[in-house]
C-alpha cells in the first residue's frame, strides 16, 4: 500500500467574530504543526490563547510574505510543518496566503486546506440574490484603476461581492449608483458573526440614504445584483 503523503502546510481558517465558529479539525491542527504563520501575531496570539494553543509564531503579512516565501519554502522542504492563518476567516481571500501556496505547488509541497469562516459566504447567502453564479471582487482598488475596473462590472450579469471599509462604504455606494444605477438593488452587511451583526437591503438610492444618516462602523460586505441583458438589475 503506498504511504501517503504528508502534508506540510495547512491553510487554516479562523473566526471572523464569534470565535465559537472554529473547527475541532483547526484546533487539532493548530496543536499538531510545527509553527503558526500569522498575520499578525498579537492578534492570533489571543485567538491561541483562547483556545489554549502555545505554538510558535512567525509573522507573515502583506508587507513582507514576497521576502519571507522562499525562506519558508526551504524550511517546508526540510521537513516543518506550518499552518497559515490570518486575523480572521480564510487564508488567501482578501488577505496573505497566495504567493506561498504557489511556490509550494511549484516545488511539490502537499497542502491542504480546512473548509472554515469566510464573510462573504453569508452575506452573499443572506441578500436573497442569485447564488448559481457569483464573482467575488474583494477590495476594489483604491485609486488606479477604480474606474476601469467599475466600467466593466456595469454589466455584469452575475452577483458581485465586494469587501469595503467603514470609512469608504458611502463613497463606493455613491460609486455604484454612478456607474450601476440608483435603483440597481443591492445587500450590505456589517459585523458578520459578531453581537452587532446586521443586514441591509433596498436599492443603492435607499442604502445610500440610510448611511448617511447611521453611524458607520465594522466591516462591511456589499453585495450587488447583477445586470439583466438589458442592463437592468437583474430580479428572480
């Protein structure tokens, strides 16, 4: 029977609020690896903490994960076993994790990935629009190429996904209105998981209103309606 092979890094989802949402299957694996990669390892720390977990950390973040990658490969290949995590929800979507994932599949080291917390699953869920096909945008850029990039999804026929600030949410709203409509229907989500969470829907004019006469806080997940053919915002 052939042996199998062994993993050497784990991409580990983590809570993005209520910290009950962690898997046996992460705690098991955060215990088990050599060293925790963290984002940010004053904030990990506290999820460990919590849990119970002492492990040694090492930073790895956006600021230096293109430096840290070939070194952290080597160590992989030398037999380490490291979990990726970030401050909250799935290694790789809107946060650090790509580049590492590629130069281990580029140097045949096995990964695997827990299924976990991510935010835009639940707002996307929650809106009531389309789900058989969705894109998901994450950030959109914050100055180059914000335009072109909202010109092409003006016409996007499918569910679109967008991970925004508190302090830019009514810029962008006022953005899609611009490029998508005011009456282009829309979901914005705050605080997902956490004693706060909250969910709104209406078109961008009525969400529009209703920001920027509330208070804005958390972090927000914005989901849009795609375009009918015509242009319109799609309705089921």
């Amino acid at each position: 029977m052939q042996e199998q092979e062994k993993t050497s890094l784990y991409l580990v989802p983590t809570p993005i609020g209520n910290l009950e949402d962690i898997t046996l299957r992460a705690i098991r694996v955060l215990k088990e690896v050599d060293v925790i990669l963290a984002e940010d390892t004053r904030t990990s720390g506290k999820l460990l903490q919590h849990l119970g977990i002492e492990k040694r950390m090492h930073s790895h973040h956006l600021h230096n994960e293109h430096k840290a990658t070939a070194h952290l490969v080597d160590r992989l290949k030398a037999g380490e076993v490291m979990a990726l995590i970030s401050d909250a929800g799935t290694p790789g979507i809107s946060d650090p994790g790509f580049y590492l994932v590629r130069e281990c599949l580029k140097n045949d080291i096995k990964i695997e990935c827990l299924p976990g917390a991510t935010a835009f699953v639940p707002a996307l869920v929650k809106s009531g629009f389309s789900t058989d096909r969705f894109t998901f945008e994450g950030f959109l850029p914050v100055k180059k190429g914000r335009q072109t990039r909202l010109q092409s999804l003006a016409s996007e026929e499918r569910t679109m996904i967008f991970y925004e600030s508190p302090h830019r949410l009514l810029k962008t709203l006022a953005q899609f209105k611009e490029y998508f409509g005011g009456e282009r229907e829309a979901s914005v989500s705050r605080e997902i998981s956490k004693m706060f969470e909250e969910t709104i829907n209406g078109n961008l004019d009525e969400l529009i209103e209703i920001f920027s006469n509330k208070s804005i806080k958390g972090e927000f997940v914005v989901v849009v309606s795609g375009a009918t053919k015509g242009g319109k915002a799609e309705k089921e």
